[in-house]
C-alpha cells in the first residue's frame, strides 16, 4: 500500500494526523523531548567526568577511605524542583 502512496499523500496525510490527534500535544511533546536529550547530555558528561577522574586519581589507601560527594542530579540547568540526590556505591577493595 505505500509503495504505491506518492510523497504529496504521504505528506497530506501525516499532515491531517498531527491536525487531528497532536496538535494540542506538540508543544508539550517538544518540551519532553528537549528535556529527555538535556538529561542524558548531563548524563554522558558526569560519565566521562568520572571516568577521567577515576583514570587519573591513583589508587591509595587514603584516596579509598574519603567519602565521596553527594551528587545531585537535576533535568535541566537551575531546575532544583526535580532534583534530586544521589548515592552512588562504595566501590572500595577490602
């Protein structure tokens, strides 16, 4: 069936789709999108963070026997009534 649809129908029709049933959801899809991609952005970039340190922090007694900081994770930048504290596991070696 849609190998025989030309591109103007198909773009009619995905066209009378978002009229009909998103319309009123678009700006409100937009912004959970926008959100979701700003998360996994500060994500990745706290993992590469860690990692970095982890590579270049030797391994000692003392550095095993500090407390880590507490993270907080927040969805997007000055947004502090999402966010929320985070505990990460003990990784030391007895």
């Amino acid at each position: 069936m849609i190998g025989n649809l030309k591109p103007l129908e198909i773009v009619l029709i995905i066209v009378v789709i978002l009229l009909l049933f998103g319309a009123k959801k678009l700006p409100e899809m937009a912004r959970s999108l926008g959100k979701s991609a700003r998360i996994l952005k500060s994500e990745a970039k706290a993992m590469k963070k860690d990692d970095a340190e982890s590579a270049s922090a030797p391994t000692t007694d003392a550095t095993a026997q500090q407390q880590p900081a507490t993270r907080t994770i927040q969805a997007a930048p000055g947004d502090v009534s999402s966010a929320r504290p985070v505990t990460e596991p003990n990784t030391t070696k007895s």
